[in-house]
C-alpha cells in the first residue's frame, strides 16, 4: 500500500509541474478586422492576446488552417465572440493553434 501511494504521489507532483506546459492561454473577442497575408490569416480582435498584440495569425502551415479561417470568417459576419488559442508567440504576434466562435 506504501508503494501505491508513493507512485500516486509522485504522479502527482509530476503532472503539477509539466501540466502548466500544455496549457494554452486564450484570448475571448470580437473579430475587428480580417487579413490575408501571403503567409497566413490574421485576425484583429478587440482585445489584446498574451504576446502583446490583437493580431492573431494563423500559418497557412496549420492542419486546420481552412477550418479556423472559416470560424473567424463567421465569427466576423454574425458579429459573434471569438475565442482564439494561442500557441506561441512571435515578437508580439499570437501564433494561433485553433479557435471557436460563441453565442
């Protein structure tokens, strides 16, 4: 029993300290404006992301690169909520992974 308990807690101290890695800051706003840039989309929202900026650009590298091109196109002409993720960051441009538009 000793044994379980120590294997448990050492899972836990290690998922206490990696788990702040994979955690992805959001960013929730209305999409100002949108661009097409040679190399990818960036969407303006109406609040700055973690990176310092409020252009979110999605490379045209991404797997979902149509898929979030299409949440933010709708997102922009209903006038809805977009909540983007960042990735990374570059200088202050939030590099995005994927998004979602709310009610």
């Amino acid at each position: 029993m000793k044994n379980v308990r120590s294997v448990a807690l050492w899972m836990a101290a290690v998922f206490v300290i990696i788990h702040p890695v994979f955690a992805q800051p959001n960013t929730a706003g209305k999409v100002v404006t949108l661009y097409a840039d040679p190399g990818d989309v960036v969407i303006e929202l109406d609040t700055k992301g973690r990176c310092g900026s409020a252009f979110f650009h999605v490379p045209r590298s991404n797997a979902n690169f149509k898929e979030l091109t299409a949440v933010a196109l709708t997102a922009f002409s209903t006038g809805k909520t977009m909540t983007l993720f960042v990735a990374s960051c570059n200088a202050d441009r939030n590099i995005l992974s994927h998004g979602a538009v709310h009610r």
